[in-house]
C-alpha cells in the first residue's frame, strides 16, 4: 500500500545470539513480531520461560508445543532459529561448490561427520588398560576367559629368538616360523603376520619377544578394527611363539556378544586353536565365493560360538557371493567404495545425502570416470 513503510529487522549472528540474554531474545521477538504474525501471548510464554540466547537457538517444535504454544506461531518461530543457524556455519553445499577436488570433498565429509559422532576418538597405539576398561563398561561388553584344555596340541619346536637382535629384524624368520608351525593349506598363508584367507586376514598376531612386552589393551583395540574391516570373525594374537600365548576374539552366548581372552602356556595347543580358527574362517570365505576347498574344517565345539562385535549385514550387491572369478579388481575396489559410503550414508544429515549419493555413484562400474583413489 502507497505511503506504508516497511522497516527490516536486521538478522544477528548466531554467534551473537547464543551471548543474548533472556531479555534480549524477547526485544527481538518483539520486533519480528508481525513478520512471524506472533501475538502478545504467544511472546509471554518465551518471557514465562526465561530462554535465553542459547536456548533459543536450541529450541524445537516439541519444545514450545510442551509448554502451551499453539502450532502456527510454533511453525513460525522454528522456521527462524533454523534460519539463525544456517547463518552461523558455512553449509555443505557451499564448500561443495567451492572445491572441484572429489576426493577432498570425500576427505572433508568424513572428517566433519566423524569428528562430530565420535568426538574423543583414540588410537590403538595410545590406548591404556584403564581406557579401555571404560571402553568396555561403556559398551557393556563382558569379559570371559578359557584356557581350551580340550584341544590336541600340535607339535612345535620353539622360536628361538637372537637377543642381540631387534624383533623388527627378526619378523622375516618369524613369518617363516609361524607359516610353518601352523601348516596351513596353500592360499592361506599371507604375506606378513597377518594370516586368513587370501587378502582377507582374520589372525592378526603381535609377537614379542617377551610376554612383559605384551600390551593387552591395543590387542583388544586392534581386535575392535579387525572386526570393522573384515566379514569373517577375528582373533588377535599375543605371543613370543614360545609358551606365552593371548588370544582374543568375540563369543555369543545367551544372546550376549563377549570378549573372550584365552591365556595358554602351551605353543602347541595355541597353535591348535589358532589352525582350527583360521580353517573355520577360510571355509565360509570359500563358500561365499562358490570355491571348492582341498581342506576338511569340522566345526570345534569351543570354538562354535565366535561372533562378531559388528554384524556383516551386507546389502544385496555386496553379498560375498557376487566375489566369483572373473570380477576384476577394480570392480572389488569399487564394491568396497560402495559399501563404506553406504555406511557413511546412515550417519550423515539429510541436507548431506545428496552428496554422498553422488560420490556412491562415482564408484560405479561405467569406467567412463576414473573413482578418486583415496581408498587405495
């Protein structure tokens, strides 16, 4: 209407909001109080409740439902903190728009939402006994312990360490050592400690020469990231190959995932455990991949109820079943891609999703666009 002036209220920070006082939040109430079509009493519950600058920014629609506010001015208000909030950080989209490198918008995606989620992150090389002893009380996982008696010992000569010699210096003969101790069958045997099913490790094994070198806690730790990175179920393996042996895996029972922790004194009958363990594993790897095996692994019975921390829950493409022989590595490589961004995926925003959807496409198989190589 002619001869009407409109005065715009400027728009603060949400850096400046979150200093506001009670008083301060309700003079700009006030004064958007006919942009947002706010009645009296509907300012008079924000004062009833003495919200502050802070608060404000947090408020939801449930908040100001709960203490009598009708639906309309409800809409209206949360409509404006979500537009208060979006002023305070840059969004997604726009550091989208402003790199053109894809692996660092990867990179970038990653860091934000983990450091979000997961905020006192630490690594395996750090972790303590008391850390993880809150660890496991946090995720309320039970401790149980064996010492798999049952099983016929193998035999074994012992390690026979040079004391004047680095254990960096000695791994070569270790490997050796334990390849040969174990006598598993041809494909199961890795290149370095970490021994499973052709580049699918399921024994991780840390080796000392001492067991007062043994740090229990990052075996447990280690155990935890096995876990993540492998569909079969993990063990890890304290030993100076020699009588001191620590193993550790998941069990369920009732129910109840635990973590086991098996002390031997006896390097034939580990070595049994550790051999029935990594067979029982490399049969279903095999029978996910359709492949006739030259080996016999009947199920043992102390070792019938290993579990894992992380259940494999794979979606239809990524059924192991789809490893047969003629998938090339690059189609391995990008089924791998996909399935950890789908798991990204689950954790992000949803003004997020449309991002992460497009780097899942980028790991398609139309090789008309190389992938980024971040995963390499």
């Amino acid at each position: 209407m002619e001869g009407v002036e409109t005065t715009e209220v400027a728009m603060p920070s949400a850096k400046e909001i979150k200093k506001w006082s009670p008083q301060q939040v309700l003079e700009f109430l006030e004064k958007k109080k006919d942009e947002l079509f706010l009645k009296n009493q509907h300012i008079k519950i924000i004062e009833d409740q003495e919200i502050s600058g802070q608060a404000f920014l947090d408020l939801t629609q449930d908040d100001l439902m709960n203490v009598g506010m009708t639906l309309g001015p409800t809409k209206a208000i949360i409509r404006l903190v979500k537009k208060l909030n979006g002023e305070e950080q840059v969004t997604l989209k726009r550091k989208h728009e402003e790199s053109e490198d894809l692996s660092e918008i990867l990179k970038t995606t990653l860091r934000e939402e983990f450091t979000r989620q997961f905020p006192a992150q630490i690594p395996v090389s750090e972790l303590s006994g008391k850390k993880m002893e809150k660890i496991m009380s946090d995720i309320g996982m039970p401790t149980i312990e064996d010492d798999f008696e049952s099983f016929k010992p193998v035999s074994c000569t012992p390690f026979d360490w040079d004391l004047e010699m680095r254990e960096s210096q000695q791994m070569t003969n270790v490997v050796i050592w334990l390849q040969n101790a174990l006598a598993l069958p041809k494909g199961l045997r890795g290149g370095d400690i970490t021994i499973g099913p052709t580049e699918t490790p399921c024994v991780w094994f840390e080796i000392k020469k001492t067991p007062e070198a043994f740090k229990e806690a990052q075996a447990i730790g280690k155990l935890f990231l096995l876990d993540s990175l492998s569909p079969l179920h993990p063990m890890v393996v304290l030993t100076d190959c020699n009588d001191h042996w620590s193993l550790f895996f998941f069990e369920k029972l009732l129910f109840v995932t635990n973590l086991t922790k098996a002390r031997i004194n006896h390097r034939g009958t580990a070595l049994a455990v550790i051999r029935q363990f990594v067979l029982e594993e490399a049969s279903v790897f095999y029978s996910w991949r359709n492949k006739r095996v030259n080996f016999e692994a009947k199920p043992c019975q102390p070792l019938e109820k290993k579990a894992k921390f992380i259940q494999y829950t794979p979606a239809t493409e990524d059924r192991m079943a789809e490893l047969v022989d003629d998938m090339s590595e690059q189609e391995l490589f990008n089924m791998t891609a996909r399935k950890r961004l789908k798991i990204l995926r689950n954790l992000c925003r949803l003004d997020e999703l449309p991002y992460v959807d497009q780097l899942i496409g980028q790991f398609s198989d139309d090789y008309e666009y190389t992938p980024p190589q971040m995963y390499t």
